[in-house]
C-alpha cells in the first residue's frame, strides 16, 4: 500500500509539473502573438492602412539556407552552366529538396554580390562574378582538404599507435615461453595429485552445511515452494527466565551466565533422519576402531609406495613446562603453541611472563622442522621475537576468523583494548631444513566457530597433518581436547601420563619414574 501511495504520488506530482510547462508555454505564444500584432499594427498605421485584431497573423517565413556542401553544390553549378537560369532549373539540378532553402540562398548570394538576380521574371539568375565564385569555391575546397587531411593524420596516428603498442616477434615469443612455464609450474605433479587425492576428506563424511535461515520455522517461511531445506538448523532455547524481546545473546553457547541470562540461546535442531544417519555413522566407526590396533601401520599405495606411515595413538604428559627437562621428551618436527600470554586480562587461568617466555628452551627439542605459535594482542610482536631468540624464521601466519554458534562473525569477542577482537593469527616458522612434507595444500585463513576458552580450531591439526604427514609432534600447554594421533602433549591441566613411543617412554621413567614432573 505504501508503494502504491509513492508511485501515485509520483504520477501526480509529475502531471502537474508537465501541467505547470505547459501553460507557461502557452502564455508564451500569447504574449508572442500580442507582441506580434501590435507590431504589425503600427506599421499599418505607418503605411495609412487600417489593421484590427481579428486579422490573422502572417505565417512565419523560412530564413534557413542550405548545408555547407550544398552551397558548394550550388556554386559549381552556377559556374558552370550558361545563363540565365531561373529557380526551378537550379532546383531540378541541385536535387535540393527544401527548394525555400534554395531560394533563401541564392538571395543570400545576391546580398553578397555573388551572382545578379532578376526578380522581376520569377527569380532567375542572369550574371555570377566569377572571381568572387572562384575564390568562395577554392575555400570550400581547401577546407575539405583540411578535414580529409585531418582524417588521415588521425589513421596515421591511430596506425602508429597500434605499431608501437604491437608487441615484437621476440616479445610474442618471450611471452608464449612465459605462459607455457607458469603453466607447467602451475601444473601438478603426479606426486601432488597423489598426495591431495590420498589427504582430502571422506566422501561419506557426515558434515552438513548450516541453513541461513537459522531456524526451521523461518526457513519454510523464506521457501514457500519448497518447504524446510535438508541443512542443519538451530532450534531457540526459551525458558522461564528468558525474555524474547530482548532478542540474541551475543555470546550466545559460550555465555558465561547461561542459566540467569535472559536473552535468546540457541541449540541444534536435529531431525530424526540426521539423528539415525549419526547414530549409524557413530556405530560403523566404534566397529572399525575395535578392528584396529592401538597403533596402525598405513601402507599406502597411491600416497608413498616406499614410505610406511606409523599412527600413533595420542599421548600427554601433565606437567609444568617451565620444569619440564626437554631432553626426555627428544626431537619433533612440528610443534604448536598456545602459550598463556600475559596480556594484561582478566583470565580463567594462570599466565606466564614475557621473561619465562624468553627461557623456556623451545631450541632444545626441535633442530629441524615447523614451529605454530598462537598468539594475540600485544602477544604478536613478542612472538615474533622469540621466534627470532628460539633460532626460527617466520615464514607464513594463518588467521583463524572466528564465528559464532550461528556460524556468524563474532562483534563482541572478549579480547581487545581498544576493538572487539574477531580473529586469532598463528605465526608460522621454520627452523634448519625441514623434508619430506607437502607444500600448497592448504589456505591460510581458518574459518571456525568459537568454543571454550583458548580453545584454537581443529582444523589446524589437519592443516598440519596434511604439511608433515605421519611425523612426530609436539603440543605445548594443550588441555584434554588437544590430545591427538602423532602428537605428544603438554600441559597442567592434562591427567597424567601416557606414552606410546618407547624411546620417550624409556627416558621419562628413568629420569622421572612415575612421579609426575613438577
């Protein structure tokens, strides 16, 4: 209705707009006429003639003469045919339709002393002066050549140009070997097709992509053809205390004060069908891992044929790393991070100093390989330093774009002095010279949502996986959650200890026993 009331008060204001012109238009010729009719009046009145109001006005006359080229047209032909010659022999040889414009020029010419007219026998021209004829015709002849020769100047320019910006013979050539190199070095190799066929995720994966709709209820409104779609929707969470007006809570499945909060929180809707595939799903991998050993041996044809890759269950020392002696736990080739910076927030757990930082002795356990350091707010710079104290060379930096429950990004993070803080950066180094793993597999951007405290994405774990396969790998100040396959973890919040690698089994209950190393 609204739109309607725009659109009709748009056609009116138009019509009277176009109202408006056209009545100033026609008090216009009104005044025109009066002005028109007084003048004709007093030269009546000059002549001795009687003239009233009701006499009609005279029709305007056509004052237009001809184009330039037909005055051209008209001058040759009156040079060059014998006189006298009346108007309509000048208009049958011009081929001038206007034959008003016609006669207007040649009584122009007449004012001009060009030609002589006898207007007593119906306008013919009886003599030309053919000096003046000449000279006038000579004009229009080096004006078109001056606009022919302006034409060519600009072929010739617009050709010259063309010359120039045409690459040469050794340039084409030059550039054809360029493309064909990018294109072999774009081209991969058997190997790395190998690698990314072997790396890539399971078909029969069970990952569904979130509905934008965000709840069921709002996606069959926003499908009226064809209902609710098959992605994965959020169902809102109302109780007694919430109050719907208020709208969503920012931090929404992390909210601290869930149980008091009286803003909208949200869960998973999951329908009977993806309940029975994760069920099936969930069952057919507890089968397979009853199959399989505590440790795998992957022989992999289409990955390595010579190689054999060892999977070892995860491990963890709980500890205190400061204390820690890194000689028990031996060599990695990658090692990842999360040190608890001290950036000056209130945290729900302990921090570490700039200086203890500095003298952990991260050099000792690697001599080549990969180093991940997670670092934030003004933890970015001192990262970069002690990548430099600890003998690496930062090479790349991954930034993990957090998102909320609702798979949006995050506005009201809890981090940031000065901006709401909606990203992480991992700074990437290397040290020596590390082999044997596979480059350009993988982005630097992380896209993932928000979890516990500290708790990095576990798509960096594959990240990793996919750089250094089957290698050994070292976590420090990692929780419950970081435990994974091929990697040792460390950390004070861990429960235990529990080693698979007999080497680091053997040194650490020599040197420890089965105390824990506080």
């Amino acid at each position: 209705m609204f739109i309607d009331f725009l659109e009709h008060t748009f056609q009116m204001s138009s019509f009277d707009a176009w109202a408006c012109i056209k009545e100033n238009k026609h008090r216009v010729e009104k005044l025109k006429d009066q002005i028109e009719r007084r003048r004709l009046k007093f030269r009546a009145q000059c002549d001795g003639k009687t003239y009233t109001e009701n006499d009609p006005l005279p029709e305007k006359s056509d004052h237009s003469v001809l184009s330039e080229d037909g005055t051209q047209n008209l001058l040759t032909i009156l040079e060059s045919e014998q006189l006298p010659l009346s108007l309509e022999t000048l208009h049958s040889k011009c081929q001038e339709e206007n034959l008003s414009q016609l006669k207007n020029t040649i009584v122009m010419f007449s004012y001009q002393d060009l030609i002589t007219l006898n207007v007593t026998d119906h306008l013919k021209v009886i003599a030309i002066d053919n000096k003046k004829v000449s000279s006038l015709l000579g004009r229009y002849d080096k004006k078109r050549k001056r606009r022919k020769l302006n034409t060519q100047v600009a072929l010739s320019v617009e050709s010259a140009e063309f010359l120039l910006n045409k690459p040469s013979a050794v340039q084409s050539q030059s550039k054809k070997l360029g493309e064909e190199i990018q294109a072999l070095l774009n081209h991969k190799s058997a190997r790395e097709k190998t690698i990314i066929e072997t790396l890539k995720s399971n078909k029969n994966s069970q990952v569904r992509e979130f509905c934008e709709w965000v709840t069921r209820q709002e996606c069959k409104r926003g499908n009226v053809k064809f209902g609710s779609c098959g992605k994965l929707h959020f169902k809102k969470l109302i109780h007694a205390h919430t109050d719907p007006s208020l709208g969503d809570c920012s931090f929404l499945n992390t909210c601290f004060h869930m149980d008091t909060c009286k803003y909208v929180h949200y869960a998973i809707d999951e329908d009977s069908h993806y309940q029975r595939s994760q069920a099936l799903s969930r069952r057919e991998l507890a089968s397979k891992r009853a199959k399989s050993s505590a440790t795998m041996l992957v022989s992999d044809s289409k990955f390595l044929s010579n190689t054999n890759i060892v999977i070892t269950p995860p491990q963890w020392i709980q500890c205190d790393i400061r204390k820690l002696d890194f000689d028990v736990i031996g060599k990695f080739t990658v090692i990842m991070a999360d040190p608890p910076w001290d950036i000056h927030m209130e945290l729900p757990y302990g921090t570490m100093t700039d200086d203890e930082m500095r003298n952990m002795g991260i050099e000792r356990v690697q001599d080549d390989g990969f180093i991940f350091l997670w670092v934030t707010g003004r933890a970015v710079e001192l990262g970069r330093q002690l990548l430099q104290l600890w003998g690496y060379d930062r090479v790349d930096d991954i930034i993990w774009v957090k998102t909320n429950q609702l798979q949006r990004l995050i506005r009201t993070g809890r981090t940031g002095h000065w901006i709401n803080h909606g990203k992480e950066h991992c700074l990437v180094g290397v040290k020596g010279s590390p082999s044997n793993f596979n480059r350009g597999l993988d982005c630097d951007v992380i896209v993932s949502e928000v979890r516990d405290t500290s708790h990095k994405p576990d798509e960096i774990y594959g990240m990793i996986e996919r750089l250094s396969p089957g290698t050994r790998k070292l976590e420090l100040f990692g929780r419950e959650h970081n435990t994974q396959n091929n990697w040792l973890t460390l950390g004070n919040q861990l429960d235990g200890v529990h080693l698979e690698w007999e080497d680091v089994k053997s040194r650490y209950f020599t040197k420890y026993g089965m105390a824990l190393p506080f």
